[in-house]
C-alpha cells in the first residue's frame, strides 16, 4: 500500500463527502462526539455496501487500510 501524496487531506476531504452522502441517505446522523474512528469504519462499510468502493480482503481489514482506501475514493472525487 503505497501512500498517496496528500492523503490527510484526502482523508478528511472523504469524511466530509462520506457524511454528508450518509446523512443524505438518510442511514445515518453524526453526533459531534462521534470519532474520526468510528466515522471511517462506518464510511468505509456504507460506501462498500453501496458499491461505491471495492471491499477489502478479510485478512487486511484495519483502520489504516480503510482510511487508505477512503483517501482514494476522495482523489477520484476531485477528478
């Protein structure tokens, strides 16, 4: 997995996107005291569940990988 060049901003570009696209489906409502934690696993699941990103094997499963793969999805986004 190799890093992308500004993945922090990617990241958080993708929660933003990711909460607004969740809460516009109406599955969810982010409480401010929710994690960041807990936003990217519920993201990476939503946006897996929808076919919007291709799911991670079992055995790489962990929050960097999802951030990682959040972080894509965020720099197609801007494409």
């Amino acid at each position: 997995m190799s890093k992308l060049k500004n993945e922090k901003e990617l990241l958080k570009t993708a929660i933003r996107v990711g909460m607004r696209y969740g809460e516009n489906r109406g599955v969810v409502k982010f409480d401010p005291d929710d994690s960041a934690n807990d936003k990217i696993e519920f993201l990476y699941r939503l946006l897996v569940h929808d076919k919007l990103i291709t799911p991670l094997p079992q055995e790489q499963l962990s929050l960097p990988t999802m951030k990682h793969k959040l972080a894509l999805w965020a720099s197609k986004l801007k494409s």
